[in-house]
C-alpha cells in the first residue's frame, strides 16, 4: 500500500506519497513503546503532569502552523481549524492535572486488622486509530489521558490525516521521553497489527472496520473502545424558535461540509412546526459559504475525497430537493449543503450514516411520534431538541436512545470534559473523554494488606 495525502480544495496538491510501513513496523513500535512505558510510569506525578503541560504548550506556540495544516490537508474551514487547536491545547492542559487525582481508595477489612486497598494502574501500550476529520483534537483526547494514566502511545492516523498526525508527533516527541508517543502511518495492514499487539485499543472511525476492531481486540481479551458514527437528529417543536432552531440545524448540517460524526442528518419537525422550519431551514442553508477552506468566511469546505464527494451526491438523487443538490464547478470537492423531504422508508439517508452536508426533513404528528422516528435509527449519538417547553424536553429526554442529548443547541460540539458516545451501533465499551477516560486507560487492582502477627 502507497500512503498519499491529498489537498480535497486542491487535489493536485499532494502532502504526503509514502510506502506504508507494514505489520512488523507496528509491531516494531508497540514494543519499543513498551520498553518506554515502565520508566514513564515511574516517573511520578509531577513528571508526567509537566510534560502534558509542555506538549499543550508547544501546541499553542504552532497554532498557526497547525491550523494552516489541517486547512490544507482535510480541508476543515479556517475559522474551525483554530477552534480545533485551541480546543487541542485545552485537552492536554486538561489531562496534565490528572495525574495528581487519587489513583484508588482504602477500605477497612470485613474482619479483624490489615487494610484494604484499591489501586488504577496504566495498561501498557494503548494503540489509538483515528480519523482525519479532527487530526489533532482526536489523537489529543485519546492520547492526553492515556500517557497521563502512565501509558505509551502507538498512533495510527487515517491515511488522509498523515501529515497532520506526524507533525503532532514531532512536537510531542520533543517533550516526552524517546519511545513513549510515536505517530505509525499506514491503513488497515498497520491498524490491524495494532489492534494485535497494543495492550488497550481505542478506535474512531467508521461502523465496518469498528466491528472488525472490537472482534479483534476482544478475542485477545484486552480493553477496547469505538467511536463509530451517527444518524442524528434534530427534533423541532413548535414552540420552538423556528429562526433559532434552523441556524444551529443548518450549522450542524453544512459544517465542515458535514464532516462530523454528530452533524445533523435527520431533522424531525413535530406538527405546526414543519412548515416554517421547511422555508426557514432551506433558507439558512442555502445562506450557507461555500468555498475555500482557507478563507476566513468559509463554512462549508470541500468533501474529503472524490469518493465522499459522489456518495453524498447519491443521496440525493431522486429526492424532493428543497436546498442545494448541486456539484458546484470547482477544482476541489465540494458538494452544496442540501435539504430533502419526502423520504421513504427504508431510504439509506434513514439508515446509513452519508458523510457530507445532507439531511432529511421528516414531519412527526406529535413528540411521541417524533422520539420512536428518532430511535428508529440503528445509530444512537446524539440529538438535538428544540423547544421553550422544559416538561416537553425532559419527556422527550427520558425516552431517546442516543447518549448525548442537547437542548435548544447543535448536535455538533463537544465538552472534553465530559463523557462522549452513544448507543446502539455508535459505540462499543466505555466513554472517551473527561475523567471516563483515565478509568478506561487503567485497570483496578485490589491488595489485601494484614499483619504478620496478631499484635
């Protein structure tokens, strides 16, 4: 296999054409981070909690230089690719705290002197494969707490996202000791000899090579999560502000041209509501800037490939286009932000997960009926739902089966600090992110402490 990495703006514009490593390369770099590991364990609170501290540091001294990065490499719009590294240096500043929290608990013995102990220990080598749409937040939020638990770390970034996944590495290796973060490029020869010899495996990307992820890592018997994609939806009632309402949904829905595991794709209007969410959402959406990623104005930038480009194309095909549904005529791969209606049941918008900026309106007679549309998906992410009814939203709350719920905002954004995943085929095993994360990245041991003499 041939790694390349192309400009989706510019697509003669390659940043990376490397043969990929291979299987033993993996294996080379999971044994050399388990070499480093011990001695980065031992190493003690204070030095893993500095050198987290030091990579958010140089993180934020090459903000500029990143951002540009992931401009020209995955074609995420300007504007958003500073929040993304601002959001990155705010990940590792947050995990350079966590290794001062209390790693277990003492507990009194049922019966007679000694004590009881309960201890968080690192796994060893967490092998972390990522997409390319968030090529610095995501490696940052899955490795931030791992080495912060004391473990190393083996990278593997999507193919598209190479060049920004060894560039973090080179400024995080310039911290950490030799050994403990290394950036493995490669597709799914090198992810799958990961998977094989990592200690614990997180995994982001989408439900097919998930599965066969989670298969792998549970037939070894070690830890391991997957983030895995969405079918969102965005539930409007009618007292909700309609205006409001469609210029998150429209946000959500042509965002980085959709590129997002909890955009909006399904846009549930419950009675009144459908007929000005319809004129009103169209509307944002065609309002929507369409165009360079590099310029500051830019919202909905190129598709990652050709291939994305053409799936989100097939979407709409033979659908009642109420918003865009065009190719514009351009150099990179860009699709228009588009709104359907009139889907059938049974139609791959209401079943699979379209990577690009496309979404479904869909009328509900009532909140009841809006929530079963909602939970028909076989994804479970996140939903948004808009109202000015507190007892309509928390009915509505207790009955969706997705794991992030968001009331009168996007379903796009993330809280770092928070647990983030889903239900039902978006996800496998614990939560990433927030304090979730150290539980997953160690084990609990339990030590039995009595005395060798009975005083």
């Amino acid at each position: 296999m041939t790694v390349i990495s192309r400009n989706p703006a510019d697509p003669a514009d390659v940043l990376v054409h490397m043969p990929a490593p291979g299987a033993f390369a993996a294996a080379d770099a999971v044994e050399q981070a388990r070499a480093a590991q011990a001695g980065w364990a031992a190493g003690g609170a204070a030095a893993r909690s500095a050198a987290l501290g030091a990579v958010a540091a140089a993180v934020e001294a090459a903000g500029a230089e990143l951002a540009a990065l992931a401009v020209r490499e995955v074609g995420k719009p300007l504007t958003e690719a500073h929040a993304e590294i601002a959001r990155t240096v705010a990940i590792w500043r947050y995990y350079a705290q966590a290794p001062y929290e209390p790693t277990g608990a003492v507990h009194d013995t049922a019966t007679g002197p000694g004590l009881l102990l309960t201890r968080r220990r690192p796994h060893g080598v967490a092998g972390l494969i990522t997409p390319w749409n968030f090529p610095f937040a995501i490696p940052s939020w899955k490795a931030a707490p791992a080495l912060a638990a004391g473990n190393a770390v083996v990278l593997k970034p999507a193919p598209e996202a190479t060049a920004c996944a060894q560039r973090l590495a080179e400024i995080v290796e310039q911290v950490l000791p030799g050994g403990v973060f290394t950036a493995l490029p490669g597709g799914a020869t090198e992810g799958g000899a990961l998977v094989s010899a990592a200690d614990v495996v997180s995994f982001t990307g989408s439900s097919a090579v998930g599965r066969a992820v989670v298969r792998s890592a549970t037939a070894r018997g070690i830890p391991v999560q997957a983030e895995m994609g969405g079918l969102n939806a965005a539930v409007v009632l009618p007292d909700a502000d309609i205006a409001r309402a469609a210029a998150h949904i429209a946000a959500s829905v042509a965002g980085y041209a959709g590129q997002k595991c909890t955009a909006t794709s399904r846009v549930v209007a419950v009675g009144a509501a459908l007929e000005p969410l319809r004129e009103a959402l169209a509307e944002a959406l065609r309002s929507v800037p369409v165009g360079d990623p590099a310029e500051g104005a830019t919202v909905c930038g190129p598709l990652i490939t050709e291939a994305a480009r053409a799936d989100a194309a097939a979407a709409w095909q033979g659908l009642s286009v109420l918003a865009g549904g065009t190719v514009p005529d351009a150099s990179g791969w860009y699709a228009a932000p588009t709104l359907v209606e009139k889907v059938t049941a049974g139609h791959r918008l209401l079943r699979e997960e379209v990577f690009g900026p496309v979404a479904a309106l869909l009328p509900a007679r009532d909140l009841d009926h809006a929530v079963r549309i909602t939970n028909a998906a076989r994804y479970g992410l996140v939903t948004s739902v808009h109202t000015a009814d507190l007892s309509a939203a928390l009915h509505g709350l207790d009955r969706l089966d997705t794991g992030m719920i968001r009331i009168n905002a996007p379903t796009t954004g993330v809280d770092f600090h928070l647990p983030f995943g889903g239900a039902k085929a978006s996800s496998y095993g614990p939560r990433e992110q927030g304090r979730a994360a150290l539980d997953f990245y160690t084990s609990s041991r339990t030590y039995t402490l009595s005395p060798d003499r009975t005083p």
